[in-house]
C-alpha cells in the first residue's frame, strides 16, 4: 500500500505560473520536504518578480522614482529669488508625489 502524506505541501494541479504557494511544510519539516517547499516559493516568487519584495527590498517600479533635490536657495535680493522658490515648490510637490506613488507600489507588492 503506497505511503500518503496527509497534508500535501505542494499542490501538482497548481498553475505553475501563480505566484500562489503551496501550503507550508510546519516549522520543523522534514529537510526534504523544507527544501522543496523552499525551492517552489523561490521559483513562484522569482517569476513574478517578487522574490526581492518577499526578501525586503523595494519592488524595481518603485525604485524608478528618484527624488529630485532641491536647487539651493538664493538670496532675497537675487533676481531669480521668486523664481528658484517656484522651482523649488514644483520639485518638492513631485517628491511628495513619487513618495506617494512609491508607497502604493510596495504594498500593492506587499500583498
């Protein structure tokens, strides 16, 4: 009579495409069974683009956002004083945009 596992940790049925993983091994798993658990999730979640997430750095979309700093402030006598005070509010106002935007991103990975 063949040897069943009673809880299944890899679903054979499964999309391999998902980035859904197999039910976990426990918290002592046999070595067999951590490493193979181990190996699928690396391979779902590498395929979606997720393992770096799973792993804590930031998804690469929000990586691409890169604030911009801000231009050095002039002296109120200068001619282009109101002018670099314009530029600096729009370059603050996108970073405040970009860290929004930013934000989403990662927990729209996160989840």
């Amino acid at each position: 009579m063949p040897v069943t596992d009673p809880q299944p940790y890899y679903d054979r049925s499964a999309d391999t495409n998902s980035a859904e993983l197999p039910s976990f091994p426990g918290e002592r798993p046999k070595q067999h069974a951590g490493a193979r658990w181990k190996e699928i999730a690396s391979s779902r979640l590498g395929a979606k683009q997720l393992l770096a997430v799973a792993n804590g750095v930031p998804p690469p979309e929000a990586q691409q956002l890169v604030d911009e700093p801000l231009l050095p402030n002039l002296d109120s006598g200068h001619r282009d004083h109101e002018r670099r005070l314009e530029t600096n509010n729009r370059i603050a106002t996108r970073n405040k945009q970009y860290a929004i935007k930013r934000w989403f991103i990662i927990m729209t990975a996160w989840t």
